[in-house]
C-alpha cells in the first residue's frame, strides 16, 4: 500500500504489518469488530442483505466445536458460515465445509431459536424476514484469513462444481503512524470472474414465500412515516417483495450507475447502487441538502436514507420515481 502526497507530487510506503504483530486475536478482537461494525463489514463481502444470526454457535450435537459467525442472507434466504482465521490454514476449508453440512440439515425453527438466543442488532427484523420465508437448504461458506495455501483455493474451485457455494477474503493489515488500517481483497473467486462463478453452479432451488406476508405489514414495521408512500410509489415500478422488504432493480442506469434497489428496513431506507467506488462518495452526498450516510459494498455503493426530505431529493434525480 502507498500513500499519495499530493502536496509533493510523490508516493510514501505504508509499512505492512500483520494481526499478530498488531496484538489483533483472533475471537477478541477481529471477531468482535465484524460483529460491532457488520453494517460495514457486510459490504465489504458483498452481502448487503445478510444478517448476523450468532457467534461460536454449535452447528451439531455431534461435535464441541463451535462455528465462528454465522449468517442468513435475506437476498435468498440461505444460512451463511463464517470462518476467521488469523494467519492461514490449510484446515480452514474442510472445518467450514462440515459446520455447512451440519447447519444444513437445520429447520427454521432451529434458525430463529439461535436468533432469539444471541439477539444481535436488528434481530426483530431479521426474525419477521426468517419467518417469512421457507429456509434454504444451500448454505454460503465464507473463509477470512490473512492468506490462503493454493490447497484452499485450489478446492474451493473444485467444490465449486458440485454447486457448493465458498467465497475467500483475503485481510491486509498496514500501519501508518499510531494508525492501523485493514483492506479486505476477494481472493476467491476473484471480482472480475463473479459472474462466470455463479454461472458454473447449479440454479438455486426456489424457496417459497408466505403469501400472507403484504406490503401493509411491512409498512406496520417500519419507524418512518413516509414507508407507505415511499413503497407505494415503487409498486408502480416493481411488484416487490414484501417478505424480503425489498424491490430490486426498480431503475436500470439510474444517474451514473447501473441499477438501484430499495430496502425497506424498520428503521430506514437502504437504497443500493450498483457501480461506482468510493470516489464517488462526494457526488452522492451533493445531491443531498443534509449529510446521508453513504459506504461501499463490493458492487457499487449504499445508501441509508431516513427522513422523507432525503426521499424526496433521491427520487428528483430521476423523473420516473414519481414521489
């Protein structure tokens, strides 16, 4: 990593460093910071949907060992597990692969009583979603290490075919002053090859819905008081889906970027935008009278939108959101 003097037209190292050499556990402190900052870190991964159900949760009766996180990903309702691994270890892949195997044979029953067990942020909406929906029984296997043997990803890419889902993560601690600052790089499969990777798998099974779950009721849940508008203007658009809370791809190419998706969450409005990085995060905040909170995810960039004069000032960037 290099650091731009802009003031003197050059480049300056920034050391590498390493978790250990920073004192960073593995459990006390990475696996705490993902779980108090899991807004961010979600993004990061490219899951903007996931929720975090628990932490050192044991995936079977069979085994003492407990999973690190574990996840549901409300885009398809499939659980997702994460293993953390400070260094590397060939090990890593083959203990995520069981505790997969093992939560896959888990009921929803069993889901939502490890959400009421461990309660983390937003698990009331999480449980509404959860019980909207049947489960899916394809498990996502997430790998966070500092670096990966080629056995992993050599593996990983031959499960692959067998439809089993393994993203890798690869974390790079730098230092700089009293400062430390993680990047985290996709390591598997790589960015520029997602599409091709999710095209190898088999089609995912279709998981029902609970019909009876109506935009009504989402609008109940939410804090807002402009939810039901705002919703009604997407229905015009979308159908949706209210047992995800969610309308993708309302518009395609909407402004600079190449679609946008509308999260209903209880407390506020997610809006997702497919494209641009965090240069753009000055652009998007023009557009806006008061400060919003915008951050990236792997596809582009996310919005948090929470009073209805943020709302409105969105949907003037485009004349088809009829507010």
């Amino acid at each position: 990593m290099l650091k731009f003097n802009k003031s003197n037209s050059i480049f300056e190292p920034v050391a590498k460093s390493t978790l250990k050499e920073n004192n960073i556990l593995e459990r006390y402190n990475l696996q705490k910071s993902i779980i108090s900052s899991w807004e961010l870190f979600k993004n990061e991964l490219g899951l903007p949907s996931a929720f975090l159900i628990g932490e050192e949760i044991t995936p079977d009766s069979s085994t003492q060992n407990s999973l690190d996180l574990l996840a549901y990903d409300s885009d398809d309702s499939s659980l997702v597990v994460i293993e953390l691994k400070r260094d590397k270890n060939k090990l890593q892949l083959l203990q995520a692969v069981s505790y997969a195997a093992m939560v896959s044979k888990w009921n929803k029953e069993k889901v939502i009583e490890q959400i009421e067990k461990h309660k983390f942020a937003d698990y009331e909406e999480l449980l509404g979603i959860v019980k909207s929906n049947d489960l899916n029984t394809d498990i996502k296997i997430i790998l966070i290490a500092e670096s990966f043997d080629p056995e992993v990803i050599v593996t990983a890419d031959w499960l692959t075919s067998f439809s089993v889902s393994i993203y890798a993560y690869a974390l790079d601690i730098h230092r700089h002053g009293d400062e430390s600052f993680l990047t985290v790089d996709q390591r598997y499969p790589l960015r520029e090859l997602s599409d091709a990777y999710e095209s190898r798998k088999s089609s995912r099974k279709k998981v029902n819905t609970n019909v009876d779950v109506s935009w009504d009721d989402v609008i109940a849940g939410c804090e807002y008081d402009f939810a039901g508008k705002a919703i009604a203007m997407c229905q015009k658009l979308k159908t949706g889906d209210p047992s995800r809370k969610r309308f993708i791809h309302v518009l395609r190419q909407f402004d600079k970027y190449q679609n946008m998706t509308f999260f209903f969450r209880n407390k506020y409005v997610n809006i997702y935008l497919q494209g641009g990085d965090e240069q753009d995060f000055d652009y998007v905040q023009s557009k806006f009278s008061t400060e919003i909170k915008i951050s990236a995810w792997r596809d582009g960039l996310s919005l948090i939108i929470e009073t209805e004069q943020q709302f409105k000032e969105l949907c003037a960037l485009d004349k088809s959101l009829n507010y």
